[in-house]
C-alpha cells in the first residue's frame, strides 16, 4: 500500500515537472528582438542570418542597381515633388500636412510600395547602404532634434545620383515638405545612414 502511494506521488511531481516545462518557450523568435533596434549593425547581422541564400542573391543584385536607367525612380521623384510646400503636420499622412514619415510613405504607396509610418521603423526596411553609395530613390535617416541620440527620428528621400552631392526631399518640421542638402552641418551632424528599398528595383 505504502509502494503505491509513493508511486502515485511520483507520477503527479513528474506530470506537475513536465507541465512547467511545456510552458518555458524553447527559443526566442530573432525578429521579435530586433523588431524593436533601430541602428543597424546588429539588425544587418541578424537580418542576414534569416534569409536565405537564393534571397541574398537577390538582395545582392537589388543592392548594386542602378537609378539612373531606373524609370520607377524616376516616378517616385516626380511623385516625390508634387508635394512641394505641403505643411508639415504631427502624424500627418495627407495634403492637409505630412510628418517626415508620413510624407515619404504616401509617396512610395502611390508606387505600391508600403512602408511603416514612422522614421524608425522605416529604417529597418531595406538594405543599408554606405554613404559613398547613396543614389536617387534611397531613404536618408537621421537622428531626432538631440544629436547625440542614437535612435533615428527624421527621414527623407534621395533625389540626387550617386557621386553627386546628396539632397533629399522631406517634409520638416519648419517649413513642410522641401529640398535639403546632407551637407548642410544640421543634417550631417543627425545623419544615420540610408536604406535601399528592393522593390523600387524589381
């Protein structure tokens, strides 16, 4: 009697066991941890751990291409600048008035190209490229008003081609959508790095 008390015992600790480590997730998504970094190094890394190697040798090709026979570029700029003088407006995302990232997220959407409404988020799409590389149709991020923050708080799009000095269309906070230089100490003091968006090239 006493051998089977201790049995029953033994059976209810190894099902309570088993129970508890059925709700311990075995491993933790990588997208869910890099979803929330906004400056890029380790998102790049771990961004091309998950794709595969047909993907990357798209990526790869999508990466080198070129913007000056590019005529889907060529609409995104033209569309880019029909919004000229529009106010800027927090969270605006019509002509009544666009913030940055709502100002470059209905240009490309005019393209069926989505991106995220906000600046950060929108850095996380694409294929970072280095400075030497920017070309017409790239987004361009810089950090907020702090400049010694790291998190990207403004976007723009690039309407210039590579090896010319960079100028970017955005939508600021002072004066609305309008045309800016990289040079200017302002923005190359914020700037943070540019992104290719693949499918302005397929």
């Amino acid at each position: 009697m006493l051998k089977k008390a201790v049995f029953i015992l033994f059976i209810l600790i190894f099902c309570n066991t088993i129970k508890g480590f059925a709700q311990v997730p075995l491993f933790i998504e990588l997208e869910d941890t890099t979803s929330i970094t906004i400056d890029t190094a380790k998102y790049s890394q771990t961004k091309s751990k998950l794709i595969n190697k047909s993907t990357q040798n798209i990526t790869t090709s999508t990466f080198k291409g070129n913007s000056r026979t590019n005529t889907r570029i060529d609409s995104l700029v033209i569309i880019a600048h029909q919004y000229m003088g529009n106010r800027y407006r927090r969270g605006g995302a019509t002509t009544a008035g666009f913030d940055c990232s709502g100002y470059t997220m209905t240009v490309f959407k005019q393209l069926n190209i989505k991106l995220p409404h906000t600046s950060a988020g929108q850095g996380l799409i694409g294929i970072t490229i280095n400075q030497q590389n920017i070309q017409k149709g790239d987004l361009i991020l810089f950090r907020g008003g702090n400049r010694r923050s790291r998190r990207i708080g403004h976007v723009g799009i690039v309407i210039t081609e590579k090896g010319e000095p960079v100028r970017f269309i955005h939508s600021s906070t002072s004066e609305g959508v309008r045309i800016d230089n990289l040079n200017a100490s302002y923005y190359r003091n914020r700037y943070v790095k540019s992104v290719r968006i693949p499918e302005l090239y397929r």
